[in-house]
C-alpha cells in the first residue's frame, strides 16, 4: 500500500468534483471458537479493502476495490455517480488539512503468538466453563484479533495513516434445569495486549456463575419500581436510548426530533452528564483521527443537565452549521462513514456506592443487559440478571426483568448517581454496519418509577 499512489490519483481527479476521498485498509486477522466440546472455528485471513467517496452538488457516490490496479477506473465512476445525482449543493464543515502517521503502541502482539497456543488457550477456559456445574448445557467461546493499516487521502490534501489492533475474547455458558435455559457471558477488549486475554479464569467463570445464578431465580412480579442500574446496564441505557439520538443525521432527517433536541434545552436533572470520548487511551472506540480524517475529540453531549452538543460527520456539521465532533465512522474501508458513537459514558455523581441503595422500601437491581430495541424516544431493555431490593438492601435473586419508558421521562427521574466508574467494550450496528468497536461507561443509577415487566 504506497501513501503517494493515493495522493497521486487524488491530485489527478480533485478538480473534477466538489469532495473526493479514498480509504484503503490492509487487515490481517485471526479467531478460534467452541460451541461445547466442538471446535468450530479456526480462521486467519489477509484482506485489502477500500473504498471512494466523491460528493458533487450535494450528491454522494461511495464505490469500493479491493486492489489498487484499477484505481483509476473505480475514482471516475465515483465521480460519474455523484454528478449523475447531485442537484443542489454541497455543504461540508471545514477541517484542518492534516498529515500524520499513527503508529499503534503494541505490547504482546497477537500476530507472534501461534494458533495451537491461541487453541490452547480458549479449549482451557471452554472446559471450564462446561466443567463449572452440571447443568451446563453448552458453551460458545471465541477470541479473536485484527491488525488493520489505514490510509486515507482527500482532496483538501489530508494524507493520514493509521494503524489499529484490536483484541477480543468472549464467553457464553447455557445452563439448563427443570426446562428452564438462562445464559451467562463475559467478554474482554485490548487495544495493544494479548496478554489481556491470558489469566482471567475468575472473570471468564463470571459467564457460568451468572448462568446458574439466574436458574434460581425467580419471575419478578411486573409493575413501577425504583430501579438500580448496575454500570453495564446504565452504560448500554445511555448509548441505545440516548446516544444515537445524538447522532446528528438522524436528528437533521427527523423534525420532530430536531424540536426535541435543541441545543440549550435542560433534559435531564442538573447532576447528569454524559460524554462521548474518542481520546481515551486504548479503548474500543479510541482513534486519533475518525474516518474523514477529523480528530477524535472528547464531547459533552448533556452538561449539568442541559443538552450541550451533538455528533457529527463533515456533512451534517455543514447542514447544522455547527463544529465537526470526528465522529464519522466505519467497521471497514469497503463502508462509507456514518454518524457513529465512540465511547459513550455517564459521568460519576456524588453518591456513595455504598449509599446507592439506601431507603428504598423495595425495589429492583438490574445487571447486564440480553437485549433491548429502541423506537424514537422509546425503550425496552432486558436485563441479563436482576435481585430485590428491600429496606435499602440487595435481597433474593429474580428473572425475566424487562426495563420500559420514555428516555427524557427517564432522564428527568433518575434519583441519584453514584461516585463509580466502570466501561465496558462492546459492538454497535447501524445502517448494516456491524459490529462497530465502541465502549460504554456509567457508574450504578437510581431510577424512580421505572416500569419493570416480569413474567
């Protein structure tokens, strides 16, 4: 992959077209899986992806490749495309002109480690989970590794290069008894370290503790509760109901949304704040430079409270004339970017941990999440564990816990925040794009009159 073919062909076709952009992304990757006893997957491949954008009159054409000999032919359809369909103009918020190289600081890197210790190493844990209790049914475990070198170029003469590992394990158990199936899981991230994975059987046997916990449980009776969030969950809350209302292309296509979400606007008590932060150090959602090559900044979505700012491509920042966030992003160069979350958290409060449970009569303590859908300012979460609270204290265990409301209802009926802090990595899909490295972050969050549906 050579830096100046990329600014060569670009410097050929810029005065053709309004915009013009080329990602290339050379990826190496690795992943093992079990399902039971079964060995399921063992899989490395090699792949150069890459894709053009042009944007002419207002009009957008993305075309990919998958080598660079035909660059040329694949540049002026792009640029064809976009003229064919442009009829208006086109508004793309100004950025700095940046060149860089972003080299990756790995520790252990995954590419030196063989596949039989790689094998080794996950046929361990998948035993011990299956080994855990006898009413483990199954398992399915995999962990997995990427290297990726990005090149991206622009017209406005943008030449930035970056390069991205990314380091996964995950854990699931099944357990079974009595005809009742509950599930358990466990996942890891690192950006630069395959030790991360080695070492971690007390976290892995979370999966099946979690699992046979939640055979025990009982069926929650469904109506209004105070609910305790655990981070897990508070995290995911924050970043399904709220944070994709902050992406600003769906708040320019949607009016009534754009009424509901008007910068200044209090929508949440005065100690909720809530950031999407692409600078922290060797998080999922970390990078240096978005896929426009806009810089990842650290945004304050809700300030004390008040609704501060939103995310944005170049593109939507021009339309809503405001400042590009570097939140433009694909799962890889063969994806146009979309409007994506990086890692999206609730800031800590004031309120003990310890404290976070105090006086209520009874009520719900909600852990990890199964599932959940989203619908506008709608949501239903399922939570993956739950207990009682009762007289101020975490009681017996129960199940089928789904969480429902209105998100700025929610927002407006959180009770206290407490002075904890915990992310976890995770996967966001949008518009076929799937899955998209993110975290997400909360301390515990107490919820009143959250309508809780049992079975």
């Amino acid at each position: 992959m050579n830096r100046e073919q990329l600014r060569s062909a670009i410097a050929r076709y810029r005065n053709q077209v309004d915009y013009l952009d080329i990602r290339v992304e050379q990826s190496e990757s690795t992943e093992l899986s079990y399902r039971g006893q079964q060995l399921d997957t063992v899989d490395r491949s090699f792949a150069l992806d890459g894709g053009v954008r042009a944007c002419h009159r207002g009009g957008w054409s993305f075309v990919t490749f998958n080598g660079l000999n035909d660059l040329d032919q694949r540049i002026a359809t792009a640029i064809s495309q976009a003229k064919l369909v442009g009829d208006s103009q086109t508004k793309l918020a100004p950025v700095a002109t940046i060149e860089d190289i972003v080299s990756a600081n790995i520790k252990r890197d995954p590419r030196g480690v063989s596949l039989q210790e790689k094998r080794q190493l996950l046929a361990a844990y998948n035993e011990m989970l299956l080994n855990y209790d006898p009413r483990i049914q199954t398992t399915k475990v995999s962990i997995s590794d990427r290297f990726a070198k990005k090149i991206f170029a622009n017209s406005t003469g943008s030449l930035i290069v970056q390069e991205r590992l990314d380091i996964n394990g995950r854990f699931a158990a099944i357990a079974k008894d009595s005809g009742i199936v509950r599930r358990g899981a466990e996942s890891l991230h690192s950006r630069n370290d395959f030790n991360a994975l080695v070492g971690i059987e007390e976290r892995v046997q979370g999966a099946t503790a979690r699992a046979i916990r939640q055979l025990e449980a009982k069926s929650i009776k469904g109506e209004q509760y105070t609910v305790v969030l655990d981070p897990y969950l508070a995290g995911v809350f924050i970043h399904e109901a709220f944070g994709h209302l902050s992406e600003a292309d769906y708040i320019y296509e949607n009016p009534q949304m754009q009424k509901l979400l008007t910068l200044g606007k209090p929508i949440a008590i005065p100690q909720l704040n809530v950031v999407d932060d692409a600078t922290l150090e060797n998080f999922p959602g970390s990078m240096k430079y978005d896929d426009e090559g806009v810089p990842g900044q650290r945004k304050y979505l809700i300030k004390n409270g008040i609704l501060n700012q939103r995310l944005h491509s170049r593109e939507t920042a021009g339309k809503m004339a405001e400042t590009p966030t570097g939140n433009a992003r694909a799962i890889n160069a063969s994806y146009p970017p979309l409007v994506r979350m990086t890692n999206t958290a609730i800031k800590p409060g004031s309120t003990p941990r310890s404290e976070i449970f105090a006086g209520i009569k009874e009520g719900v303590y909600a852990l990890g999440v199964l599932g959940g859908q989203t619908n506008g300012e709608m949501f239903t979460f399922t939570a993956a564990e739950g207990y009682m609270i009762r007289e101020g204290k975490v009681a017996e265990p129960i199940s089928n816990i789904t969480l429902s409301g209105n998100v700025f209802q929610t927002l407006q009926d959180i009770e206290a925040i407490s002075n904890d802090l915990l992310y976890t990595n995770g996967g966001c899909g949008k518009g076929e794009q799937s899955s998209l490295p993110v975290s997400v972050g909360a301390p515990h969050i107490r919820i009143r009159n959250v309508i809780v549906g049992g079975k």
